[in-house]
C-alpha cells in the first residue's frame, strides 16, 4: 500500500475515495502528522491512475462528478461482495467434490442396481427380473422370443424404457458402472440437484434403450449408457461452462475411453454398444447446449 498524495480536509478525503472507488481502485484516507489527509492506495499497479485521480481531483474538487459518488463507495462495494458471492456459489473445490457424500438419489440407483445384481445372481436368473427387461421375452425351444414394436410400453408399462439399466451380467459390469455413477453422477446431483439428475437418467436410458432394442433386440442391461451420457455432459459443461463446478477426473476419463473401444473389439464378449454410443451422443448436446445456454 502506498501514499499517493494528501488533501487538506477529511470531508475532501473521504469524497476523494468514495469517487475513486467507483473508478475501480480502492484506497483509504489517514491523517498525517502534518494535519493533512493523506491517501493509501493498495493496488500497487494502480499507484499512477490513482495518482493522476487525485491530481484531477485537487485541480476541480467541485465537479459534480465527485459530489454524485458521495456515499457511492458503500453501494459499489456492497455488489461487489454480492457478485463475489454469486461467483463463489458456482465454484466448487474439486477435492471437495470427489470426497462429497453421495447424493440420496445416486445412492438409490446404486442400491437398487445392485439389488437386482444380488436377486437375478447377475444375470444367470433372469426369469426373476424380467419386468425389467425393455420388452417381454419368452423362450420358444431353443430360441428366445418376443414381440416386435415394445408392446408393453405401448399398453402403458413406461418404466421398461428405463429399467433395463438396473441389469448387470458380470461382476465388473457392475463394478465399473457403479463406480462410475458414483463419481459422475454424484457430482452431477450435488450441483445440479435430484431432480435434474432424475430427469437427465430418464432421457438418456430410455432414448439409448430404444436404440440398442432395435439394433439387437431387448437382451441387454446395465448403467453404461447413462454414465456414458454422464461423461458427455459433464465433458461439454466442464468445457464450455467452467464456472458450472463439473469437471472430468483424468483417471475417470481415462478408464471411461478406454473401456469404450475395448467393448467396440468383441474382447469383452455381448455388450450394449449402441447404449454407449447413443448415451455419449446424447450427453455431449446436452452439456454443449446447456453450456452455451448457461442453463
């Protein structure tokens, strides 16, 4: 902080940082030994605009510009903290975040994904969870069967547009698709909250459902879309909206990428490509539309 230069009187002083406030340099009058009101600037890089401030305002103290910033200083500074606090509510601290508890709704959609896991023995006794399923099914000799054009959800069972989610067939599966909800879509529900984190989920697995049922039929399940679409939210919001609190985790994005393409080889055996792909698609216009939006 440096003394830029003194008026004579406190009223003048006071007047003279009230204007300089709203000039964007703040400074603080003090009076000297010499009985004179001294000026203290903090910003050391605007020591010679507060300096030239002063000079114009000790050539015409009476300008009116000077008298209408009188008590102005107070008002300036009370946005100022306000658009501070706006600010810091879209800022989040990552570690925070990572170790945030996770949210009520994440931690149901977990619960239940890995009841059905538990009560079907992860997949082997599907007969059990076949409500789940996105259609009926039924086994003709050898063959499983069902009816085209999802006609149960044209009669009004809604939910097997999003149930299929709740499948897993393998214990890593399962593994990597809840550790994955947890970390994106935990993040997800701290900022954006449950019921937009509900609604994105209901979107998402039921278009990507929709899609892998009439590339393959309705023999698939698990999370992989939805956290898919999570990642391409997140990915475009992080992107284009920093100030949202959504970021990508390098070890998550990594693994993410990676299991993406080693599912797209046939290593991992039948896996629900399309859910992936339609999931992501869809997630990256949601993000990108939100982002650009501010939504």
């Amino acid at each position: 902080m440096r003394d830029i230069g003194h008026l004579i009187s406190e009223k003048s002083a006071g007047l003279f940082c009230d204007y300089a406030v709203t000039q964007g340099m703040v400074c603080h009058p003090e009076k000297g030994d010499d009985g004179a009101w001294h000026i203290w600037v903090e910003d050391e890089d605007l020591l010679e605009p507060a300096a030239q401030l002063l000079r114009d305002f000790q050539s015409h103290p009476e300008d009116p510009a000077y008298l209408a910033a009188e008590g102005a200083a107070e008002e300036f500074m009370t946005e100022a903290e306000r658009a501070e606090k706006e600010a810091a509510k879209r800022t989040f601290d990552r570690d925070r975040l990572w170790a945030g508890r996770t949210g009520r709704l994440t931690a149901v959609l977990m619960g239940v994904s890995i009841l059905v896991s538990i009560v079907s023995m992860l997949g082997a006794r599907t007969d059990l969870v076949r409500f789940l399923f996105i259609t009926g099914v039924y086994e003709q000799g050898n063959m499983i069967q069902w009816m085209p054009g999802l006609p149960e959800i044209r009669h009004g069972q809604i939910w097997r547009l999003i149930t299929p989610i709740f499948l897993h067939f393998g214990i890593w599966h399962i593994l990597f698709n809840m550790m994955w909800l947890r970390d994106l879509g935990g993040m997800i529900e701290r900022i954006k909250g449950p019921w937009f984190l509900g609604i994105f989920i209901a979107v998402v697995a039921s278009l990507s459902n929709i899609g892998q049922f009439y590339v393959s039929g309705p023999l698939f399940g698990g999370m992989s879309g939805v956290v898919y679409g999570m990642l391409g939210y997140v990915w475009m919001k992080g992107r284009y909206d920093p100030g949202s609190g959504l970021f990508l985790h390098p070890t998550t994005v990594t693994m993410m990428i990676v299991w993406f393409f080693l599912c797209l080889t046939g290593l991992m055996g039948p896996v629900a490509n399309t859910v992936h792909g339609i999931g992501l698609g869809l997630g990256v216009a949601w993000g990108y539309i939100s982002a650009r939006l501010r939504l």
